[in-house]
C-alpha cells in the first residue's frame, strides 16, 4: 500500500499565500494560550516542547475514560486501543508521506529510537563501517553513533560551515564504498538552519549508503516528505509537534525488515512489531493522531474547496506554516539586531527560507543566564545554555557552562508577541546597562 501525496489539486506556496493566515482562529484552539490571553506569558520556548490544541487533549481524555486497558484482548474496549493505535499509524504515515503504515513504529521518545535503530546497525556493519555525522546535530544523533566505536565503527564528520550551514558538497568527499550510514539532522535544534535531505540522501546512495533523519525540530515547521527525501530512517518527537509526550520512528520497510532488534521470541519479526518492544502510551499515541487531524483541519482551509486528500490537507497546512513562520523569524531578527545581539547561523533576513524561526544568540558582555532571567521576570520563556550540543558550542566557541540563548516560535506565536519580547529585552538591557 502506497499512501503518497494526491497531485490531483497541487498545493503551491501561491495558493497558500492568497489566504492570510488564521492566527487568532489558531491560538483560539490551544488551552494554554487562551489561560494566557491576558499576556501574562509569551511562549518562547516551542523547541523544548510545543503546547498543543483542545482536539489533542480531547483526545487523549477520551482514551483515558473511555478505553484505559492492554491491546490484544477480545472484548471491545481493548480492540478500541487496536484501532486507535492502527489509525494513529495511518495518521502519523500520511504526516510523513511513508509508503505504508507498517513503517511507522510508535515508543517513548526519539533518543531511544536513535539508539535502537544505532544497535541494529552495530551488528550490519562488516566491511562498511563508516558512519558520517555531523557537528550541528543535537548530541542524541551524535553520540549514540559515537557509542558503536567499539563495534568496530568509524567515523567522519562533517562539518558546519561558517555560515551555520551543512554543504552537501562537503559530504560527498567523506562518502566512499565503507560508508554505512549518514546521520544527520533535518533542521538544527540549536540555529534553527535547514539541512537538504534529499541531496544528502541522493549522494549516499549514490555511494550505497543509508541516511537516518533526525527530524524532531523540524516537524512543527515544514513538510516531511520521506518519500522525496528519499531517506531510510527518520525519528520525530510528538511534544514537538503539538501532542503530548512520546516518539514515532519512520524506516523503509526492508531496512525495518532487515534491522536486528530485541524482541520477545512471541513477537512477530516484522515491522512495526519487532521495533515496539514493551507496551508505549497508547494515550499519548491517540493524542499524536488528534495533532495530525488538527493540522489536517487547519489545511482544509487553505485547500476549499476540499478534494477529500488528508495528505493534500496536511502540504496545504504546513505549506500556510513555513510562509506565516518566516514573517516571525524575520521580525525576531530585526529586533534581536536592534539590540545588538550576535546571532549565530542564518542571520540574513532575506535568507529566512533556509531555518526554521528557531534563533540562537548571545548578547556581547552580558550573560545568558541573566538575560533568561530577566525574560522570565517580564513573562517571557526562552532557553539559556548549551542546547545539547556541546560540540556545537564548541566550534561556536562558546563556553558549555553559559552557552547561549534561544528563542524558539511556533506558529501560534504573534508579531507582537515578538515585539513585546524585543522591547522587553531592550529595557533590560537599558537598565542593565
């Protein structure tokens, strides 16, 4: 079964642009916008974990209440967590663009899917023991790679330029016939910078090597496509993308087939059964089935009249996304410039189309620590520290012990959210000064 995207009415930045998008419709929708509505806190800090709408809530309730026991029983509540789970992986394929839904295998979080698909691997390398990774990732897509060293892996990496980006061209010369595998981001947690996937998987295969995606950051922001990426692992974390705590793995399903992995001798040897070790939350999945149906509706209204795809809904929903976010990440930049701050990776406001609006920063002399303070004390949350990226703050030359800063938006943050967060840390730093 091929779920792939309908051409039957393509949807085009054009056809998105034409219809502003429904901002006060979108945070009408999130309970903790709406507690907050007064202003009395601005939410900055969507990278560590997005809010999520009254649908997705509804439904993990619903579970709760409703059918709160073990899948594979005969009586009906029980075959209503089958079903659940079965459309949630349906859900969660068509988010994707997976070929099937049997790719999509649902746990706790996206570090442990890491480090079992990196197990597997561990035990195929032979003569191709290359693994490539990077200096942007988050160290979960780092050192769990770096853990198989004493498998026998080696390792190249590739390095960010100066301009906070990963170049494909300077992957192709570490590639060679003992690469195993490419892992890297598909947008950096840290800078915010967007990563080429599909030209990153076309030069591994062009070599015969696989390529696992780290797309946690970049859910909430763009379209996944893995499909036209033409990846072979990809992970997500569902509290990014608007539901409630858990970790879905995508792989192709013969790579999936062919992946050693821990199961109980009952377990069928097929995807998704032998990657699903334990029992996951089955609210937190149905509540990941709700985030996908709430952009599927957000979408309808920029595809009306609807042809009845979900995965067209979902393209029309993201597409109307990046274009609302880019606004954002152009009004942050202006304002963090104001305030003299250095902005590392992607800095140029006409160059927005190549991040997320996901800012890193510091403010020359002044500590990070302090200003995160401060924003806290003005109803304001942003991050402060070294992001769980050592390595990137090292090449960044920042000391782990303070690191940086982070303002990280979604798209249920406003223009004046933003302005408000730039006059308050400009009369901080006035008074601070």
């Amino acid at each position: 079964m091929t779920l792939g995207l309908s051409r039957r009415h393509p949807v085009t930045q054009a056809s998105t642009a034409a219809r502003a998008f429904p901002i006060d419709a979108v945070r009408a929708q999130f309970p903790a916008l709406q507690k907050e509505k007064a202003g009395d806190f601005i939410f900055l800090d969507n990278a560590g974990g997005a809010q999520i709408p009254r649908s997705v809530l509804d439904a993990v309730t619903r579970h709760l209440v409703d059918h709160n026991v073990q899948r594979g029983g005969r009586y009906d509540k029980s075959r209503a967590v089958d079903r659940a789970v079965a459309e949630a992986r349906e859900s969660v394929a068509l988010l994707v663009n997976a070929y099937q839904p049997a790719e999509i295998c649902f746990g706790m979080n996206a570090t442990s899917f890491i480090r079992l698909v990196s197990l597997g691997i561990g035990q195929m390398l032979a003569e191709r023991n290359e693994i490539v990774v990077t200096d942007m990732d988050h160290d979960a897509n780092i050192a769990t790679w770096l853990a198989l060293e004493s498998a026998g892996a080696k390792f190249a990496w590739w390095r960010m330029r100066e301009d906070g980006t990963l170049h494909v061209e300077d992957l192709v010369p570490l590639l060679s016939s003992r690469t195993r595998l490419v892992a890297c981001t598909a947008t950096a947690h840290s800078i915010g910078t967007i990563v080429d996937i599909a030209a990153v998987s076309r030069a591994a295969r062009a070599v015969g090597a696989e390529v696992f995606v780290d797309c946690v950051h970049y859910g909430p922001h763009g379209l996944i496509d893995v499909q036209e990426w033409g990846c072979d692992y990809l992970v997500c974390s569902g509290y990014k993308n608007f539901s409630p705590h858990m970790g879905f793995l995508w792989g192709r399903f013969d790579a999936l087939k062919r992946l050693p992995t821990f199961r109980e001798d009952f377990i069928p040897d097929e995807p998704p059964y032998k990657v699903e070790a334990g029992t996951f939350v089955y609210e937190n999945v149905a509540g990941m089935d709700a985030s996908v149906r709430y952009l599927e509706a957000l979408g309808r209204g920029f595809t009306w009249p609807s042809n009845g795809s979900r995965r067209d809904d979902i393209v029309a929903a993201m597409t109307a996304i990046r274009a609302y976010e880019a606004g954002l990440s152009r009004e942050m930049l202006r304002g963090l410039k104001a305030c003299g701050a250095t902005v590392y990776g992607i800095s140029d406001e006409d160059r927005v189309d190549g991040r997320v609006p996901t800012i890193c920063f510091n403010i020359p002399g002044r500590s990070p620590q302090a200003i995160a303070d401060a924003m806290s004390d003005a109803g304001i949350g942003i991050r402060d520290g070294h992001m769980y990226a050592p390595r990137l703050m090292q090449r960044l030359g920042l000391p782990m012990a303070t690191g940086a800063l982070r303002v990280s938006m979604v798209h249920y943050n406003t223009t004046a959210e933003v302005r408000r967060f730039g006059e308050a840390l400009a009369a901080y730093l006035g008074k601070a000064g």
